[in-house]
C-alpha cells in the first residue's frame, strides 16, 4: 500500500523509515483501517495489501449470517 499524502506520498509504506512511521502512527488524528494496518506492518517491514472488494463482502456476509444465527438461537 502506498503513503497517500505526507513528506513519503507516493512510496510503499512498508519502505519508508521506520521513525517516520512512529512518528506518523503517533501524530496523525483518527489513523484508522487500512492505513494504521499498513503502518503497523510497516513497521514490522511487511508489506500490506489492502482486502479485495469481494473479500470485504464475503467477510461482511458471513459476519451479517454469524448474527442472523444468533437471533434464530435466542427465540
């Protein structure tokens, strides 16, 4: 995943310098999603790919059946 603004914009996050990162994580407001887990990973020096539209879909699927499961059990 690439940095979508800041002094790194453009670069894979996972190159940036890891007191950049830090930094970041630290200083930015409301760092949420994909971004902090591109950054945390980052700082592990791991690459991050955001999930695939269908595989947000499949996971919101299965967790909407997880709790029409459990509506059915608590009649």
């Amino acid at each position: 995943m690439k940095m979508p603004f800041g002094k790194h914009i453009g670069k894979e996050i996972h190159t940036i310098p890891k007191d950049y990162l830090l930094w970041f994580r630290n200083n930015i407001d409301n760092l949420t999603g994909d971004l902090l887990k591109a950054v945390e990973a980052g700082l592990d020096g791991k690459p991050f790919e955001p999930p695939t539209i269908k595989e947000r879909v499949d996971d919101a699927r299965q967790k909407m059946l997880e709790r029409l499961r459990g509506r059915e059990m608590a009649c």
